[in-house]
C-alpha cells in the first residue's frame, strides 16, 4: 500500500476521451468494445511502469508465474470496466446482466432508517455498485471520492451525467466528514473505499498475500467515531457484460477503544484487508491499483 | 443559535477561560498527548484538512455538541472555517481620521441630522476601541455637519 498511485498522471489528452465517450455512445457497446484491443495493446508495449507495479500483485494472487497474457486481460478488464461507466452514467444499466448477492443486508437496514456505510475497494467497478444504488428507493447515496488525481476522468463523467456530482463529497475538505455524518443521519448510504492512502493519511501495517502493506488507518477510526452498521462490496467484472455484486456485513458497529486505538484499529483494517484479498483470489484481473502496492521497489 | 466565541462584549478573561476550555476538549477529544495550556489556538490544526484531519473535525463537532449541545453542520462555512485555526488571526484594518470624519458625516447625513437637533449618545463601547471612538467622539462631534 503506498501513495505511489498520486504520483501517477493520466493517460491520454482531454479530445481523445471525448472522442471515445462519443464514439461509445453512438456507436454502441460492441464497437466500442473492439477499439479497446489496439488501445490495451498499446498500454501493454508502451506502459512498463504500470506493467513493473501490477506484476508482483498478479503473481501473488495467482500463485503462479505470469505471461503477457494475463497482463493483457489485466488492462482489458480495466479498460471495460470504464468504458461501461460511460454507459452506466448515461443510465443505460438494463443491458448488463447483473448478479446481485446479499443486497437484503443492505435493504434491511435502509428499512430501519438506519444510514450505513459501504467500504469498498478499487477492486472492480464501484460504478455498477453505485447503479443498484439508484435502485434502492429513496436512499440517499453519497460516494467519498478523491478525485484531484484523475480532473480529465473526472470532468468527463461529470459531464455524462450531471447529478453525479452532486452525490459525490470529495475528500480533502475540512468538513468532509460532517458531509458523511449528516448523510448518514438522515438514514442514507455512504459508500468509500479503502485500499489507497490518500498523502498524510495514517497508514496501519497490514499483511496483505502475506507480505507488508499499508493500508489507511482513517476508515476504521472513522467506522468507529460514526457507530454505523458497515457493510462490504465488490463490484466484479466477469467478462462479456456479466457483473457480480457482492454485498457482506463487515461489523454491525466498529468498536474501536480508545486506549489501544492504534493495535484495535488495525486489527479491525486487517480484517478487510482479509477481504479483500478473498476477493483478489477470486478475479485477480479486476485488481484496478496500477502501483507498487506493496512499496517494494523504494 | 450560536453562541458568539469571541463576541465584543467578552472580556479578555472571558476569551483566555474559553479558550483553555476549548483547548481541554481538544486534548480530550482527539486523546493528544500534550498539555492543554500549550495548545497555541492561533496555530492552525487542521491546516490540509486530508484524511484524519476532517476526522479529527468530526470528533470535534460531536464533542462539542456533548458539551455545549450545539450541533456544528457542514454548511456553517464560519464555524468551519474556525475549526482551521480555532481563533482566527486579527486582521488589520487601517483608519484615518479623514475617513472617521467622512463615516461620521455620511452617517448624520442619512439619519438627517441638523446641528440644531437635541441629541443624545449613549456610546455602549469604550473610547478607547476604534468603535467606541467613533460612536462616542466622532459621531457626536461630526455627524451633525456644516448644515
């Protein structure tokens, strides 16, 4: 876990996201879906830093040595992943096939009034996710993003679908998290994710596929200060246009004491993490943190 | 409605009190380990607001709703802006007694007031603030104008 992701720019230019957005649009997903193979294949020869920082991830959650094959479907499954955000945001989700597993956790308590947070990860599409949530009636959905990394992916999805941002509360605000209590309070749905540092954010050492990681020590400080049910889901990618949501009770309440916060706080981050990488054995090609994860390379 | 923090008519003992209140719940709140009279409330604690710091805000919020029952929402800009630095640093505003006679003369001008007019000031600041002058010297002395 590192914050080696921050560092990253992004690919591409302003017109050429905008050319694809339309050419998505227009010509539909089977045609846009074919321009990904040259674009994946030009990521696979001209990208070798992503290539070096996703290896270790991709060896550890196979379990065996790995070809360009597997790096290719690695950049595949992340290209389609956005691309049907494109569609997702233009509210075109009926032509997915989407499995939804334990969604009754979530609906249940939304049924009391009781607000919920949802921990997720960059596992996956947190984007088909954030569709069931549209569905879910009368539930207030907010998502905690931070999004000052990627301002081209950003605006142009904003532009998609104006409302979107208007259910996103941005991280790095000092009243960020009042934003997240309030929601919560009028019984609504914040959903984040957890795996990445964000700069300055504590960091708790976690194992994760066995070696060293770190992982933010401020999701599950925060669980704790909010006293909410939490709630964990993966949105995964299952090739042609099949998703599989999986919805999981995390804790009913995070109970984090004070006076051992630092050693109840990891242990609390350490059983996501356990989740996480479940998940991770599970569709390692959905593994979107395109960095040294693990910072092993200094 | 929110108490005023550091409204005019507190004394300067009023402030200090509130202030090591306020620097106890933050020590308390956010479990720091440092002694409460060393907390500098002019030196900004939540400078980048990232990550655990708009948490550490959070704590803050409900302890202060605990303690003074007043519920701070992410829409008061003012009181989340006091957050950044607790005590926001004095600011300078300079005056001249050119324009103190100018505001004092607008101002009897708008209220028309005549030289002629019986009128009485009870100025509630003392002179000694740049308020309490120019409610009880200038306004009494120019105000009325050349009319």
């Amino acid at each position: 876990m590192s914050e080696g992701w921050l560092q990253q720019r992004e690919h591409g230019t302003r017109i050429a996201w905008r050319f694809m957005v339309w050419m998505a649009l227009s010509a539909g997903r089977p045609a846009a879906r074919a321009l990904l193979y040259p674009i994946c294949l030009y990521y696979l020869v001209f990208s070798w830093q992503t290539r070096r920082a996703i290896q270790p991830f991709l060896i550890r959650a196979l379990g065996r040595p790995i070809g360009w094959q597997d790096l290719y479907r690695q950049y595949h499954c992340f290209a389609s992943t956005l691309l049907d955000r494109t569609y997702l945001l233009a509210g075109k989700a009926s032509s997915f096939d989407v499995d939804i597993r334990g969604l009754d956790l979530l609906n249940d308590r939304l049924a009391r009034g009781q607000g919920c947070i949802l921990l997720g990860s960059h596992l996956g599409s947190f984007e088909i996710v954030r569709t069931i949530g549209l569905t879910l009636k009368d539930a207030e959905i907010k998502v905690l993003m931070y999004e000052h990394n990627t301002p081209m992916i950003r605006d142009n999805f904003h532009s998609l679908n104006p409302t979107i941002a208007e259910t996103v509360i941005q991280t790095g605000s000092l009243d960020t998290m009042l934003q997240v209590k309030e929601c919560l309070d009028r019984g609504g749905v914040v959903g984040m994710l957890a795996d990445r540092l964000v700069k300055q954010d504590q960091a708790t050492p976690c194992t994760f596929f066995g070696k060293p990681a770190r992982f933010p020590a401020g999701t599950m400080w925060l669980a704790s200060i909010l006293k909410v049910p939490v709630i964990l889901f993966f949105g995964l990618y299952r090739g042609g246009n099949r998703y599989e949501v999986h919805f999981e009770l995390f804790a009913e309440e995070v109970l984090v004491d004070r006076r051992h916060r630092d050693r109840e706080v990891q242990q609390w981050t350490q059983r996501y993490a356990d989740r996480l990488e479940h998940y991770c054995r599970l569709t390692a090609d959905n593994w979107f943190n395109f960095y040294d994860f693990w910072e092993e390379h200094g | 409605m929110v108490p005023p923090m550091y409204g005019r008519n507190q004394s300067v003992s009023d402030i200090s009190t509130l202030e090591s209140k306020v620097a106890k719940l933050i020590v308390h709140t956010l479990a720091l380990k440092v002694d409460p009279a060393r907390i500098q409330p002019e030196e900004p604690r939540f400078g980048d607001g990232v990550g655990l710091d708009s948490i550490d805000a959070l704590e803050l919020s409900l302890a202060i709703s605990q303690s003074y029952g007043y519920q701070i929402r992410s829409n008061d800009r003012d009181i989340v802006a006091t957050f950044a630095s607790l005590r926001s640093r004095p600011h300078s505003y300079s005056k001249t007694w050119g324009s103190s006679v100018t505001a004092a003369r607008s101002a009897g001008s708008r209220l028309r007031l005549k030289a002629s007019d019986p009128i009485t000031m009870v100025p509630t600041a003392p002179q000694q603030q740049m308020c309490g002058l120019e409610a009880s010297v200038m306004f009494p002395v120019y105000s009325a104008g050349d009319s």
